[in-house]
C-alpha cells in the first residue's frame, strides 16, 4: 500500500515568501522564498531536502555498523540549466565523516547504499540527473 505525505504552503503575501509545514500533528513549519530573503529558495530546499535525506540514511547505516558518528556534514552543489526549465542537470555531494571505527569502507558503503538504494529525495528526481559524490574523512 503506497505512503502518502502531505505539506501545506501558504503565501505570506510579501514578495515572494511562503511558510509550510508538514500536515502531521506538531510538524514544525519553515520558510521558502524565492527571493532568498526569509528562507531557503525551493531549489536551495531541494538540495537541502537532499542532503538530509541522504545524511540520515548514512547515520543510520553507519550505526549498524557500529561506527560511534562524532561529525557528518552534507555539501550539495546543484548545476542548473540556463535555460527554463532552470531545472537541475547534475548534483555533487562532498560527506565530511569522522567517528570511532570509522574507516573509507565503511564511509563508502554507507553514503553508496543511501545514494543508490534508500534516499528517497535523490531517487524521486529525474533519472538522467547524474548524482556524484565524494567523502572526506576528518
């Protein structure tokens, strides 16, 4: 049986700035605005939403592993088209981990297995955006 999620948008009626939330009882709100004013623009949002996504499946993958995570951080670089749809054409990911027993295998088959089999936000993009990705160990 499919999962359905639900947001809410509201214009705030000032330029182009909008707060949403989820639908769910104590869904904490955010701002988008497109000018980049109050929040995130929605294509900021969307490599945000990225990001964390990918990030969270690689703390929980390295958790199995019994990693003890002390630092993860997501960079996303969007490439855009120039021209409309101003779509995204490529994402680059650089994951900055440090942790006990931490070592590039493991930060390897965790940030792979999130990319290529549980992020949900990369996997729902259009499949002929390349998604590449690096990783730093600190």
């Amino acid at each position: 049986m499919p999962f359905e999620r639900a947001v809410h948008l509201a214009w705030s009626g000032d330029g182009l700035a909008f707060e949403g939330h989820g639908t769910e009882p104590a869904s904490p709100a955010i701002a988008i605005d497109g000018d980049g004013a109050t929040g995130p623009g929605p294509m900021q949002a969307l490599l945000l939403a990225a990001a964390g996504c990918t990030g969270s499946d690689v703390v929980l993958i390295l958790r199995k592993m019994r990693v003890t995570l002390h630092r993860l951080e997501v960079d996303v670089v969007g490439v855009r088209r120039d021209e409309e749809p101003r779509r995204y054409i490529e994402l680059r990911l650089r994951f900055t981990l440090a942790g006990e027993g931490l070592d590039r295998a493991k930060a390897e088959r965790a940030v792979t297995l999130s990319l290529e089999k549980y992020c949900s936000v990369v996997h729902s993009l259009a499949p002929d955006i390349p998604v590449r990705h690096e990783i730093v160990l600190a």
